[in-house]
C-alpha cells in the first residue's frame, strides 16, 4: 500500500494527537508541581516491535530514549489487554531513576498487541541518599529504588504490591502515588485512542501507515543529512568534574573531563564517533547511558530538518554511533547517571553542533547556556506536617545564532519544560521565590548577542537539604564566528546572618530558616563579530 501525502500528514496528525493527549492528561491530573506547572514529562506511540511512530513535542533527553524502554519490556511477553509495565532502570531502557516510564501494549482482539503507548514522567523524589533523588552520588544504588521492568497492572489488575513499593522509597509517598495513578490514566487514555484508530483505518490498514510513517521520516532526514557537505568534522568540549585536591593542595580544581565527537558524513548517512571522550567517573553522576547519548545526537540531527518534518524513530535510521563502553555517553553499572541524563546530555549536543557549525557555518547558533541548573529541595515541613521534596530545572540564555538574537531565560535543548510559577510554590512547600529576574549583558557579545541568564533566589522557612546539579559555572558557554562567550553560572548559599558561599557546580547543604540559595544561569554565546562603535 503507497500513501499519498495528505494520507500520510492524516495519519501522522492522528497519531502525534494520540500522544499529545496523553501528555495533557497526565499534566492535568499529576500531583507534583515539577509534571503538573513544569511539564516534565513525555509521551509517545509505538508498532508492536516497539519502534516509536509518534511522539508529542515533549523533552528531547526522555523522547530519543524511550525506545529502548519499550524494547526491554518485550521480554515480559505473552501480554493481555489492560497490561500496564513499568521501569526506572537507565542501563535497561531508562534515563535516570527519577524518569519512571509506564507501557501499555494495545490489542486489537488478537493474542498479540498491535501497538505500544508509553509515558515518561520526572518523579520528584524516588528515594535514595538525598531528597530530590538526585545527589553528588558515586554509584546508582545512592541515588534511588531501581526498577528492572515490571508489571505494574496485570490483566487489569494493579500489582499494589509493587505500587506500594514505589510509595514507600519515596520521601512524599502521597505524591508519588498521585503522580503514578496520573501515569497510567494516560497510558490507558493512549490505548483506547488507539483502538479508536483501529476502528477507523483496520489494524492492516494502522500497521501500514506506521511503516509508511517509518519509511516517511527516514527519506526526510536522509535528504536533510544530504545537503551537509561529505567529510569529518570534530570538535571538543569539558565537563566541569572537580577532582580531590591533592595533597598539600587546597582549592585544586580541574576541568579536564573531554567529550569528543567526529561526525563522518557520506553521501545521505551520518556517524558519530565518540572515540577520545573521557572515561566514566566515579566523582560525579555524570556518566550518561548510551540511549542518552543517542537521544541527544538525534536532536540534533533532527534539528538540521524543518518545522513540518516527522518526528519517529524512522528519522533515526541513517544516524550511527561509535560509543566507546566505560566512558561519560556510554556508562555501566553500577555508575550513578542522574546527572548524564540531565547535565552531560546537554554537552553532549553543545559537541555535535560544534562539529556541524565546522560543516554549517551559516546555519548552527552559539552554543546555550549548555545545563538544566537542577535544584532538589526536600526535608520536613513542619507547618503542614509532612515530609516533602522538590524538584526544578531553571531557565538560561539561549546561543546567538546566524539569524538571530539568542532568547533570553529559556529552556534549552535537551529540556523542553516550563518554569514553575512562584506563586504556586510557598502554597506547596516551606520556601519562597524571593528574587527572579533576568540578568541583562550575561550573553555573549556578537552580530546576534547570546541570550541572558537569569537569577532565581529561593529563602527557607524550615530546614531543609538542597542538592545542586549544573554546569558551565566556570567554561563558559561558547560563541560562534568571532562571538563571544556567554557568562558563566553560579551558585550561591547566603546564610541567615548575611555569610555566603560560592557553592561550585555541584554541591549538598543544609539550610534553615533564613537562609537563602541563589542560582544566577549562564548566557548563551555570542554569534558573530559585533560591531564596532
């Protein structure tokens, strides 16, 4: 059967739709302020072999890597209708272990299913060593309950033994089960969807329009890779790992953990080889999984194509990889990865579109503020009496670029969430947004300045534990074409009695009443040499 092309946008309409509902179901209904207001969340449709078909315009980092979620839950095959399975694990399919995914395989009167729908949530707090589930860990097991792939509902019927387990790790168990029963409403919501779309086209006819969708994305991003000139093109960057001093030395630092990438493109192919990136660290969290890195190379890639091109897994057919084992994108067990999936993954894409400026000069912008600037905030809120944990990422300048000025105080990249409303918080949790604001000249100077970085102050009313995890607080982010580098972040604890301390790029403290964290973000870099006054 040959689509024509309105079948196909017919086809591809209906099926993103399916995903988009899901998304706003599970926003809607959620508990938590980090899926409910921030949207940390994701949702996508696949054939029975697992290969995505659709997804909503959601987060990048959870989007890319979701198929290999829905593949390790194969195995738990024979299915029955009203299956619903559940995962955490990043080094089988996950991210990290706050992303919690639930699949639902979806039937159409036969023994087999037809389709799969899944969601990818950011729990706010999964257990482990600190509130937030996402600490200055060593090893994965510090940073929460790990979740091989499970039934969570079996045959229709909750497997509240596992639900309960879920609950208990968590340090606002309440919450947790809210946000999961949002979870599987919206897997359930995807299903029926996807009934109703058998009933429409016949499950001959949906299984042929998910191949011809396939089919459909790979031609589009194989003609996009077409137009980038043949040959190999590198390019480096730093992560900002802070070794131990050594002895006889205070305040030792170095920044010298490479992510190195050289992209062979051939004719209507690409590689990314990431041979010469650093090998994986036990100082930080910051090992990233191999579906990470892939997700992040994806985006990229799909970043070269326009506004109208699919968004499916067939997009990803003419992209290869090279991921040595052991290093930053491509960890093992037992390394902790909250950070890879959330801090590396962002360098990993500033690396690959510094290799493609070498090739596109006049089509990649400077790089953003290059970190998702993540803040977890948990402890007892004495006023409500109950425990609590917070979870954000915090908005920076976007890279100046060949067209254009860079956005300022924006989600960049590998997130795609929204900022959580201050008002919304001091109703919820035992702490203010004191101070929020733009930083203006934080981006980059050029033809088309960076965007600006903002400040985001948080003041405690109740003590609390706080874990910072960002980036670019001393390597700037990158300018383009003679721009200039944006300014980089900082992180500040200002104590009640007016004492402060810069807290680096990573750090756990303890707060108290009065006490104060700033978080100023980085600009974007500078695209172009500016003009002379």
């Amino acid at each position: 059967m040959t689509l024509s092309a309105s079948d196909l946008s017919i086809a591809d309409a209906a099926l993103t739709s399916v995903a988009e509902e899901m998304g706003e179901a599970l926003g809607r209904t959620a508990y938590s302020p980090n899926i409910k207001e921030r949207r940390d969340h994701s949702c996508g449709v696949f054939d029975a072999n697992g290969t995505m078909v659709a997804q909503a315009a959601h987060i990048p980092v959870h989007l890319g890597a979701m198929p290999a979620a829905v593949r390790q839950v194969l195995d738990l095959a024979p299915f029955a209708p009203g299956d619903v399975l559940a995962l955490n694990d990043p080094f089988l399919g996950g991210t990290h272990l706050p992303d919690l995914t639930t699949i639902a395989p979806v039937f159409a009167g036969g023994d087999t299913p037809i389709a799969f729908v899944a969601t990818r949530a950011h729990h706010a707090d999964i257990g482990g060593m600190a509130p937030g589930s996402m600490p200055v860990a060593t090893e994965l097991l510090q940073e929460g309950l790990v979740i091989p792939p499970i039934r969570l509902i079996d045959a229709g019927k909750p497997n509240e033994s596992a639900i309960a387990l879920i609950v208990r790790n968590s340090r606002a168990p309440e919450e947790r089960r809210g946000d999961l029963r949002a979870q599987l409403a919206a897997t359930a919501l995807g299903a029926r969807r996807i009934e109703a779309l058998v009933e429409r086209f016949g499950v001959d006819g949906l299984q042929e329009r998910f191949a011809a969708l396939l089919d459909h994305g790979e031609r589009v991003i194989r003609s996009v890779i077409a137009e980038v000139p043949d040959g190999r093109y590198e390019f480096t960057d730093y992560l900002e790992v802070q070794d131990p001093p050594p002895p006889g030395t205070e305040g030792y630092r170095h920044f010298g953990a490479p992510i190195h990438v050289a992209i062979t493109v051939e004719g209507d192919s690409m590689h990314f080889d990431f041979t010469g990136t650093a090998r994986e660290t036990a100082l930080a969290s910051l090992n990233a999984v191999a579906a990470v890195t892939r997700s992040a190379c994806y985006y990229a890639v799909r970043c070269l194509a326009g506004r109208d091109a699919p968004a499916n897994e067939g997009c990803y057919r003419p992209v290869h990889f090279t991921l040595p084992e052991r290093t930053l994108v491509n960890a093992g067990p037992p390394r902790a990865v909250s950070a890879g999936n959330v801090e590396t993954s962002q360098r990993i894409v500033d690396v690959a579109l510094g290799a493609l400026a070498l090739a596109l000069p006049e089509r990649i912008p400077a790089a953003s503020q290059g970190t998702m600037n993540n803040i977890t905030i948990g402890g007892y809120d004495s006023r409500r009496s109950r425990p609590y944990a917070y979870y954000e990422t915090i908005a920076g300048g976007a890279g100046g670029g060949p067209l254009r000025v860079g956005r300022s105080g924006v989600h960049t990249h590998m997130t795609n969430t929204m900022n959580t409303p201050v008002e919304a918080l001091p109703l919820a949790y035992p702490f203010t947004v004191e101070r929020y604001e733009l930083l203006p000249g934080t981006g980059g100077a050029g033809q088309h300045r960076g965007g600006d970085g903002l400040v985001r102050e948080y003041r405690f009313d109740d003590l609390a534990t706080v874990t910072l995890v960002t980036e670019r607080r001393e390597l700037a982010p990158w300018g383009l074409a003679g721009g200039e580098p944006g300014t980089p972040g900082r992180n500040t604890l200002i104590r009640a009695g007016g004492s402060t301390e810069d807290l680096g790029a990573r750090a756990q403290v303890s707060v108290g009443p009065g006490d104060r964290i700033r978080i100023e973000t980085p600009g974007g870099g500078g695209w172009g040499v500016a003009a002379s006054d």
